[in-house]
C-alpha cells in the first residue's frame, strides 16, 4: 500500500542521513539517498547525490543508470546517453537499465535503437508499463 511504500522510503531516507552524519563520503549513503530523491522525482537532487556517489568511488550500473536517469528526466537526455550506454556495458541483462538508454535513445531520435532496447528490456521485464508505452509511442502497437 502507498502508505507503507512511503514509509519505507522514509526509512531509506533516515538509513542514508545516519550514516551520513558519521561519514559525509559515504558512496554507498550517497547512493542510497540519490534513490529516494528520484522516487520522489528530486531529479536535481538525485544527480547531486548520485555526482557525489560516483566522485566517492561508486561507479557500477546502477549508479550511472541513476545518473543518466535522473539527466533524462532533467531534459538532459544526451548528457545522460554516455552513462546508460557505459550502464548497459556492465549490466547488459538488467531491464530497467536498457529502458533507460531506450528512453534516451527515444528523445535523441535514434528510434531502431529505442525499439531494440524496449523489446531487450521487455523480454527481461514483461509487464513494466513505461517500457511497453514506449515501444508503442514507436511501432503503433506491434
């Protein structure tokens, strides 16, 4: 329920501020509050924190899949390209991430290769909504 999933995010929120307030370097706590401020669409947030996650010494897919979120959603999207393409490199097999460059690749233009990373992303996460509304704003349904 919505309730619980806020408070869990609170939760995360708290769990990041305290180890924070031991370690302010902390690139994991980073991390982790980079991840609640984008489920509360903070994308200006997020990049700050997820910035500092990486200059900490984070630098795996989920980070730079974050990041290049977070520029996508910012209006951001060719900033953001190099991070999901260096992403979907070290995590080929993770459906959020090749949705993440699709919605890139989608706004720069670059539509067949939207399409081939919506149809990769749907075949590891079938029943994720944004990632069937994009293959079908770019084939009409098929």
């Amino acid at each position: 329920d919505q309730n619980a999933a806020t408070k869990s995010v609170e939760d995360l929120q708290d769990q990041a501020d305290a180890v924070l307030a031991v370690d302010p370097n902390n690139a994991d706590a980073r991390l982790l509050r980079a991840l609640v401020l984008a489920q509360r669409d903070d994308y200006e947030g997020a990049l700050r924190e997820v910035d500092l996650a990486i200059k900490g010494g984070r630098n795996d897919a989920v980070t730079l899949n974050l990041r290049a979120w977070s520029l996508f959603k910012l209006g951001r999207a060719e900033e953001g390209l190099a991070d999901a393409e260096a992403a979907v490199k070290a995590a080929p097999d993770e459906g959020a991430i090749l949705d993440t460059r699709a919605h890139i690749y989608e706004v720069l233009g670059r539509r067949e290769e939207a399409i081939a990373d919506y149809k990769a992303s749907l075949r590891l996460i079938p029943n994720e909504p944004e990632t069937q509304a994009g293959l079908k704003r770019l084939t009409g349904g098929d």
